[in-house]
C-alpha cells in the first residue's frame, strides 16, 4: 500500500483553523464553547463530513467522526485530540492530532485501504482548564473519570456552569452518558507536537512516546502572626512568608532526590497576606504541582513535602494545612501500541526515540478505555501555548504518514 500524505492540503487546513480565534491571528485563543471553539468545531466537521465520515456528537460536546470498517461490530480503533487553545496560545497545540488524524484517514481512503474495524477520529472537548478550571474534560468524562452528576455544576469565571455552557452551544443530554466503557476501543494513538525541545535537539523527526506523567497538585495554607515589620523583633516573630520559603526549597529538593529525572516539583503560585512591605506576612497559600511517570515514587515526594510542611511548622511556630487538589495517575502506554507505531516508523524509514510525555494529554484518560499511545512530532525549541508555536510541514506530514500505517495494521 502507498499511502500519499496530502502536505499542501494538510498544511492549509492548519493555517486555517489557526485563523479562527478570539484574537487577532497568528494568535490562537480558542476557549471551549466561545464561537470560536465552536466555528473551529464546524469546520472539522465540514471536512469530515467531505471525507465521507459520519459525525456523532455526545453530550460534552465530544465529536466522533467514524470510517465505518468492514467488520463495523469490532471494536473501533481511535485516534484524534483537541482543538481548544488556551488565550495567546497557537497554531499547533491538539490540532495536528485532530487534522494529521483526519488526513491520516483520507490518506488511507486514497490508498485503496479498507478497514476491517471501523477507524474512528475523536476531537475532546476542552483538554485546557482555561474556562472550567479542569484539564482534559471531556476524555475525562469519556474514561469515568470525572463524576457525570457534579461536572455539570461546575463554574467559569461568570459564573456560567458547565450545563449552561454546553447547552447553549447545543450539546444537550445528561453527562452520564458521555462514558465509554473499557474496551470500547480496540486502540487510541494520538499525536501532538513535543511541547518540549528533545525531538529537535536529536534531530530525530518522531517520538514514541511510552508513558504520560500525570500531575498531582495541592495547595498549602500557612498560618503564622502577623505585625509591624519595625517593632516585632526577629526571634519573636512567626513569619509565614519564610515558612513558606522552607516549604518551598523542601518541594525542589524532594523532587531532585527521588532518583529519577521524571519527577517535577513547582511552586507556581504563593499569595502573601497582607502583602505590604512594613508588615509582617501573617499568612501564605501556595499551590504546588508535582509529576512522574511513576506513582509511587510521586507519591512518596508528596509525603516528603508533607513532613517538611509539618517540620516547618513546628520549628517556626506556625500552623500549616494541606488540601490535595488533584492526583491523576500517569499511565504506561500499551506495549502493542507502542510496538506498532514503532514498526510504523521503520516501515517509512523514519529514526524516532522512545520518550515519556511531561505534559498530561486526553490520551491520559483515553487508556481507561483504550490500549493507548502517543506519537510526538518536534516543535520548533520546543516551544507550545504561544502564537510562535511552529511544527515544519514536513514534520507533521512525517507523523501523519506513521499515524496513517499505525492506524491501517490497528484496523486491519
Ligand atoms: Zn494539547
């Protein structure tokens, strides 16, 4: 079979779909169910429904495209990602695993390759937490795990819950039946830029990618005493800002003493009170992201930080609280997925690494469902979620071309 990956065709529906932003393009801002989410939406749809795919749409919003095989009774084989970019973001970011998919797909069409299983593309809803303050939303819901009863209430900014949105944009139906089951999919692969600068420093075209690190994040409270930066003397004081400090240099060291390169620690936000120069900050709420590839070990840097948290507190005199906000489990990809994306590779001659996934990704909350796995293309300095965001054409056209095989031996 000679699969012919169409790069002109796939290179302007990129430049296309770029342009439909809530900004000024080349900046992309596409926040979920905006009208510009929801015109990007049709416009996938457009080209699917000219591919000859038949388009279901569930009730977050999650869009089905589905090429029915010659056995449309076996489970599916899936690919796709997401389309909504968080603000002053680009061009690149889930859209090549949505029309590198569809490409991927008429590829095989033009190449006279009948599927045996139905092949099946699949744009998420809202795999940003820009509007509803939680990331992959509807794979989420599509893989259980995000409760169908209380997602609905959740809020944006305006107040305006999830329900409201989704209805307006005419996604009607109860949440509760967005979820798949297990094995619904014989198989998932999606691919996405790196987000990251390894492909393109080893000036290798392809990354497998064999596992996703998954974030837990949670948020501490520190409770010290307040007073006026002059008069309270320094032994007397019980500053929660510098109890902070420690808690924060205790996050770097548990994550660089755990042994492996995986594992990440971040103080992303640490809010002072009452933040005045002349005043000693009585209390600190930070929030804190760690993430490996491997549970366990992430787990134990959250316990390490959890004993650093109560061993400042006591030494200083302040009282310290930990609220978990989020602990998703990262995922090993499915061994055959990987073989088969692997095999792909050398089939087209093309080098490619073996590599983990850093960011979180739909295909996180597609394994339970799915044997799933991820092929990543390079972007340049592994630069993403900004309007210089760039993917060359031949880059992407080389991972469509390996999608495509992957996709035909998965179906076949
Ligand atoms: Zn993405």
């Amino acid at each position: 079979m000679k699969i012919d990956i169409d790069r002109e065709r796939l290179t302007s529906e990129l430049e296309e779909l770029g342009a439909i932003s809530q900004a000024q393009p080349p900046v992309v801002t596409r926040v979920v169910f905006t009208e510009a989410d929801l015109r990007g939406r049709e416009y996938v749809k457009q080209l699917c429904r000219e591919a000859g795919l038949s388009v279901r749409e569930d009730a977050a919003g999650n869009t089905f495209a589905r090429w029915a095989g010659e056995n449309p009774e076996l489970e599916p084989v899936a690919t796709g990602s997401h389309i909504d970019a968080i603000p002053n973001a680009g061009r690149f970011d889930g859209t090549v695993g949505v029309l590198g998919g569809l490409e991927a797909i008429r590829s095989l069409a033009g190449a006279g390759y009948k599927p045996r299983r139905s092949l099946e593309l699949v744009m998420f809803t809202s795999e940003e937490p820009t509007r509803f303050g939680i990331g992959c939303l509807g794979s989420r819901l599509l893989g259980g795990l995000l409760d169908p009863e209380t997602a609905g209430g959740r809020l944006d900014r305006d107040g305006v819950s999830l329900d409201n949105a989704r209805w307006a944009a005419g996604f009607e139906g109860p949440l509760a039946s967005v979820p798949l089951p297990p094995g619904y999919y014989s198989a998932f692969v999606e691919m996405h830029i790196e987000q990251g600068p390894i492909l393109e420093r080893h000036n290798v075209p392809l990354g497998v990618v064999t596992a996703i690190a998954a974030p837990a994040s949670f948020e501490v409270a520190i409770e010290g005493e307040g007073g006026h930066a002059g008069a309270v003397l320094m032994a007397d004081r019980h500053d929660a800002f510098l109890a902070a400090a420690e808690i924060a240099l205790a996050v770097e060291k548990s994550a660089r003493s755990s042994g492996s390169n995986d594992t990440v620690g971040t103080v992303g936000v640490c809010e002072v009170f009452p933040g005045a120069v002349n005043s000693v900050p009585s209390r600190v709420r930070m929030e804190i992201d760690v993430r490996d590839t491997d549970e366990a070990r992430r787990d134990s840097v959250l316990q390490k930080i959890k004993l650093a948290c109560e061993e400042v507190a006591d030494r200083r005199g302040v009282k310290t609280s930990l609220r978990l906000v989020n602990a998703d489990p990262p995922v090993h990809c499915h061994p055959h997925v990987v073989d088969t994306l692997v095999q792909a590779c050398k089939t087209h001659g093309l080098p490619f690494e073996r590599m983990i996934s850093r960011a979180y990704h739909d295909s996180l909350f597609m394994s339970r469902i799915a044997p799933t796995a991820m092929l990543f293309i390079p972007c340049r300095g592994g630069v993403s979620h900004r309007p210089d965001e760039y993917a060359s054409p031949e880059a992407v056209a080389q991972g469509t071309l390996v999608l495509a095989e992957t996709l035909a031996q998965l179906a076949s």
